[in-house]
C-alpha cells in the first residue's frame, strides 16, 4: 500500500508540473505610463478587440498607469514603479544625465510633425499678451516638470530672454484643467492637447500664443523607454507586445472601425464621443506613425537644442540609447 501511495504521490506530481510549467507561466506585467489621450494611446489598449491584440494575456499584458508628464514618469521607472515609460526629450536625455539609468527609447508613441496637429499654449484674448516678450512677470502652466511641454516653453521664452524663476512662474496643472485654469484667470498661458484646443480655437476668448513646433521645430514628442536589463530579459514578450501595438494602430486609424473608436474614447475619457468625431486617429489628431518607430537623428537634434539653450545640463548620444531592433523584429513578423 506504501508504494501505492508514493507512485500515486508521484503521478500528481508530474500532473502538477505539466499543469504550472512554462505553458502556464504568467504573462510578462508591463505597468505603462501616460499622461493624455488619444496622444497617448496606453490607456485605449485594453479595450481594443482581442483579435488586434493577439498576444495580450498570453505573453504580456498591460497595465496602463496615469501619470501627469514624462518627469515624474522617468521617476517611477527609476523606482521599479513602471516597466516602460513614455519619455519626452528633456526627460529622456535627464535619464541618463541626471538618473543615470541605462535606459533605451525602443518604440515611437508620437510626435509633432508636418501635416498633423501641432498642440501649443494658449491665452486669453483679453489679457494684453500679444507676444513672447508679455510673458514677464506671468504665470505659465505646463502639465509637469522635466516633461516635453515644460522643455518646449523654456526654449522658447529663453529664446526671448526670459528665465523660469526669474521672468516668469511655472506652475503645474493636469492637462485636463488647463483650460479651465485659463479661463479662470488663474494661469496667464497654458498648453492646450487635443480636444482641449478645438475648444479654445471655437471660442473667441482664447488666442494661441505659441506651438512645440514654434519652439523646437519637428519633433519626437514621446518614446517609449525601458531600462536595458529589463528588455533584454523580456525581449520575446516586448516584440508581441509591439506587433500588436503596430497592428493597434492601424485598427484605430482605419475609418471602418472610427465609430466604435468614438465610443472607446468616451468610455476611457468620460468624455462624449462626439468631442472626438471627425479628427481623433486623423492628420488633424497627432503624428503617430504606422510602424511604431521613431527618428533618432531628429531627437538627438532635439536634445541638443534644448543644451544649446541651457534647458538641460549636457547632451546624450542618442545612437547609444535607442534600440529599434525590437521594432523590426515585430516589423518583419508583419510582413512590412
């Protein structure tokens, strides 16, 4: 009977083994931050159908984490609080300046180019700014520090001779309530996302003063970025998850699918659907491109021209922290 019992004792483990070993391991967590959408599509993701997102709960899943800009994002990648953050130039290059992380940019979330929307600060009509130079002595707004948007406006008014802390105030204010702020007389410029901005444009109270593509030309807004260890631990599952953010990409942008995209949207944002109808995933919405890569020539000119003006303390070797390999990987499984 002693042996009965052990041989059963075996079998069940053996049964046990089949049943938890690789096939059934737990698909890779991937905590990811965002700051706005449809900017930022992160947060889109889980309710995309199943069939665009292949691989999700077998690899990988995602778990989209709200976080107000790309400074306090690089800061919870930093404390193992993400696993991919959505870095914008200034916070990329103070990664590996400042933080001193290992880190690389290894898929493009948006930009800010020709032809799509370009997003901008904003006053009010009535408040005598007609140009860079009235911003003395005002209160500006940008959604967090060490963020693009607060990169953009501090170029700028450099660019006119103006110095945070001693010309002008920065003060932060989600992107959800800058309008607001603005109207209410609280700030005197904010910056103004999509649908934020076709508000404004339809109100006569509002004027935009100035646009990111004013202040650093072209740019690549948000990468993704990832310590290095991280991906290369992680390599197979991130290549899944990429093909099918590329194939996410086109199901959003493709007109046939705009309505229930329209409803994602409300659902996601608490925001009406109609806000979003006619120019959410089209040029009038921001750059994202249909392959998931970026340029990194154009965000080394980007970081460089935010050291030329003194906004960040040194400069980075781009080529050095970007890795698009896991891009074309994805890229190559898609036949593109």
């Amino acid at each position: 009977m002693k042996r009965i019992a052990i041989a059963i004792a075996a079998l069940a483990a053996v049964l046990v083994l089949g049943m938890t070993g690789p096939a059934a391991a737990e698909p890779l967590k991937l905590r990811v931050s965002w700051s706005t959408t449809p900017s930022h599509i992160t947060p889109l993701l889980p309710e995309i159908p199943k069939e665009v997102y292949r691989h999700w709960g077998k690899s990988y899943v995602i778990e989209p984490q709200f976080i107000r800009g790309s400074g306090p994002m690089l800061t919870a990648l930093a404390a193992d609080e993400s696993e991919i953050a959505g870095f914008g130039y200034q916070s990329f290059a103070l990664a590996v300046i400042n933080a001193k992380l290992d880190v690389r940019g290894f898929v493009g979330m948006f930009a800010s180019k020709e032809p799509n929307a370009d997003n901008g600060f904003w006053v009010r009509a009535d408040s005598g700014i007609q140009k860079i130079e009235d911003l003395k002595g005002k209160r500006t707004a940008v959604n967090a520090r060490g963020s693009g948007v607060d990169a953009s406006l501090r170029k700028m008014l450099r660019d006119h001779r103006l110095e945070d802390g001693r010309d002008y105030q920065i003060v932060e204010v989600a992107f959800s309530n800058m309008l607001a702020n603005l109207d209410q007389g609280k700030v005197d410029l904010a910056f103004l996302t999509l649908p934020f901005s076709l508000k404004a444009e339809a109100n006569p109270k509002f004027r935009q003063l100035f646009t990111m593509r004013d202040a650093l030309g072209p740019n690549e807004t948000v990468v993704w970025g990832a310590k290095a260890g991280f991906i290369a631990r992680n390599r197979a599952a991130l290549v899944d998850m990429i093909e099918d953010n590329i194939r996410a990409r086109a199901w959003l942008s493709d007109p046939k699918n705009h309505e229930t995209v329209l409803n994602i949207l409300a659902k996601v944002t608490k925001i009406p659907a109609e806000t979003y109808r006619g120019w959410a995933f089209t040029e009038k919405d921001t750059y994202r491109s249909k392959d998931a890569t970026f340029d990194p020539t154009l965000l080394q000119k980007n970081i460089d021209d935010l050291h030329k003006e003194g906004v960040i303390p040194a400069t980075i070797e781009v080529a050095k922290y970007a890795d698009l390999s896991l891009v074309e990987e994805a890229k190559k499984r898609l036949g593109m």
